[in-house]
C-alpha cells in the first residue's frame, strides 16, 4: 500500500486559511531529529507561502551543548513578542567564533516558520497553527550529518543526539505533531512539489 502524499502547495494552503494562534502570525514548526530533512522541507514549504519569514534553530543554539538553552531563547525573543503584538528579532550564534552575533529583526509576519530541533516544544507549539513532525532511520541522518560535516563531526554529532533524546523523551513532540513527514521516503515522488507522510495528517488547527 502507498503512503498518503501531500503537496507543499496544499500545506501552504492549511496554512493560511487557520487562524493565527501567535498574534497575528501564523506560526509553523518543523521539527524532528538532526539530518531528518527539516530545512530541506521548510524552504520547499516557504517557496509556496507570500512572503513567510524562516527562522532555523541553527541560529538559536549557543553551541553544541546548547539544545535546551535555544527553546526558552525562541519563546522570549520571538514568540513572546509576537503575542504581545510587538516586532520580533534574535541573536545570531556565531559557532565558528563561539559567540553571539548580529541581531535579526523579523518585525509582525503573517507566517513565520520555525524549523529545528526545539522548535515544536510544547512552550512554542500551543501558539502554532501546525506542527510537523519529521524523521529518517539513524544511521540515514548520521550518513547525512557526517557527510556535510566530515568525520571529524561524528562526537558532536553523537553528543548531539543524546540531547535530542533527553529533549524529544520529555517534550513529546512526535505524538502531539499534526503532520508526519517521511524524511527518507522510497515512494516514488517529487520531491520539489510533493512530500511523503507517514500517516494521514491531523485536521487542521483553528
């Protein structure tokens, strides 16, 4: 049997006919272990929407150790204000000079897209319009992590995932994600257009 496909067309559509639950901004989470395909997805789904506004937890983290700092640096210095009704911004985190960077003003956006690991923690989710949830076997994302980062990366990234299994073990995010994605899918697709579920999604929020 087939998996469910949908388009990032029709996901954009889901996406703009909720209703916003971050101020007046929609806001759509992909999240999912490193090496899942989360940015991949996100700039696919960004490339369907008008004018969304893509933050990456890459930016957030204050390092390797920095997993669990990153959420409550996402909610203070995004979602808060979004709820608020006030313009929104973070801190770049520069990992090459191991320190805080530029400041990124993203304003009031009608759709913002958080995508990383954390960025579906319950704290920052209850004020999503979707939540998606993305994974691939382990050794697929070590294969592709390495792959990008070179060997030299394998104790960073094994360090990594043990924050990523003490973060996903008590947030939960797989069982409250309201779509599924397939992030090593063999079904027969395209990829440009169309993504693989896992299951039909959830009914959209709103």
């Amino acid at each position: 049997m087939s998996a469910p496909v949908v388009t990032f067309a029709a996901l954009a559509e889901r996406v703009l006919v909720s209703e916003p639950r971050c101020g007046g901004t929609r806001l759509v989470c992909v999240d999912g272990p490193s090496g899942s395909g989360k940015t991949v997805l996100a700039e696919r789904l960004a490339a369907a929407l008008p004018d969304p506004v893509v933050v990456h937890m890459d930016d957030l983290y204050p390092g390797w150790d920095g997993l669990a700092a990153a959420v409550p640096e996402l909610f203070e210095r995004i979602i808060a204000p979004l709820l608020a009704g006030h313009a929104a911004g973070y801190r770049r985190y520069d990992w090459e000079r191991g320190g805080y960077a530029e400041e990124h003003d993203i304003g009031t956006p009608a759709v913002l897209l958080v995508e990383g690991v954390g960025s579906a923690a319950r704290i920052i989710a209850a004020h999503a319009v979707l939540v998606a949830w993305l994974e691939a076997p382990r050794a697929e994302r070590f294969r592709r992590g390495i792959e990008r980062d070179g060997e030299g990366y394998r104790p960073h990234w094994e360090r990594w995932a043990r924050q990523e299994d003490v973060h996903f073990a008590a947030e939960r995010t797989r069982e409250r994600a309201g779509l599924h994605v397939d992030g090593a899918p063999s079904q027969p697709h395209e990829p440009a257009a169309e993504m693989v579920l896992l299951r039909e999604p959830a009914p959209a929020a709103g």
